[in-house]
C-alpha cells in the first residue's frame, strides 16, 4: 500500500515538473520575444513557487481526467472545475490580487475561455482519433479477388 502511494505521489512530482518546466520555459521565450531587456527575466522567487503549485494542482487534477469509469464529458466538466478553482486559488487569492482589482472575475473568465478552447481542441482531435481506430478495425475485404 505504501509503496502504490510513494509512486503515484512520485509520478505526480515528475509530471508536475515536467509542467512547470514547460511553463517556465515557454514564459522566458515569450518574454525574450515581447521585451529586449536581456538582463531581467521577470520572475521572482516567489512567482516560481506559485507556478509550481499550479503546475502541482494541475497535474493532480488530471485524476479526473483519467478516471474511465465516468463519462468523458463529466470528467472534462470536473477537471474545469478543479483547474478553474486551482487558477482562482493560487493565483488570484494566494497573490491578494481578488482584493487589489476588480478585474480578478475578468482573469477567472479569460482563463475558463482558454480551457475552453483548448478543452475543444483537445476533445476534436481524440473523437477523430477514435474514429479513425473503428474505422479501422472494421473487417477488411480485400479488392483483389483470387480468379481461379
């Protein structure tokens, strides 16, 4: 038993920084390509923490996402859920931003369209991978006649 959770507890915290290094590294490039200061990269310490809690939330979120047993469509429903209030939580009330701005409910909204449409986008590629899998395994009938 103790062994099944120190893996899965392991493979979370691998996958978590698989994530976070993804998020670093692509929000160094888009900052190299926004603004020509070689000398500051904009991330504090404390700003790194918070991506690596996210990407830690994230990642455990993905439970839902994995869970077969349920429909696939409450499954996306509760990792949205999750993800929305992991973004609200770590972002928005851990930084006191919902109490300095107003536009904390605009942050939580652009966020949702975003998972939204990755959401889609995600959900269109695998119904047409599935397709393709049936079609596939549909019985096969050769062209080619043996004429005797």
């Amino acid at each position: 038993m103790k062994n099944k959770l120190t893996n899965k507890l392991s493979n979370l915290f691998k996958s978590s920084c698989v994530v976070f290094t993804a998020v670093v590294f692509s929000f160094y490039i888009l900052q190299r390509l926004i603004t020509k200061d070689q000398g500051n990269w904009g991330l504090d310490l404390m700003d790194l923490f918070l991506v690596l809690l996210t990407s830690i939330w994230f990642t455990a979120t993905n439970v839902f996402l994995t869970n077969k047993k349920l429909n696939i469509i409450l499954r996306v429903a509760m990792h949205f859920v999750s993800s929305t209030l992991g973004f609200y939580l770590i972002f928005i009330y851990l930084t006191g931003y919902a109490k300095k701005s107003s536009n904390a409910f605009l942050l939580v909204i652009a966020f949702a369209v975003a998972y939204i449409i990755v959401a889609v986008a995600i959900l269109a590629i695998r119904n047409f991978i599935i397709k393709k899998k049936t079609q596939d395994k549909e019985k096969y009938e050769s062209i080619y006649k043996d004429e005797e």
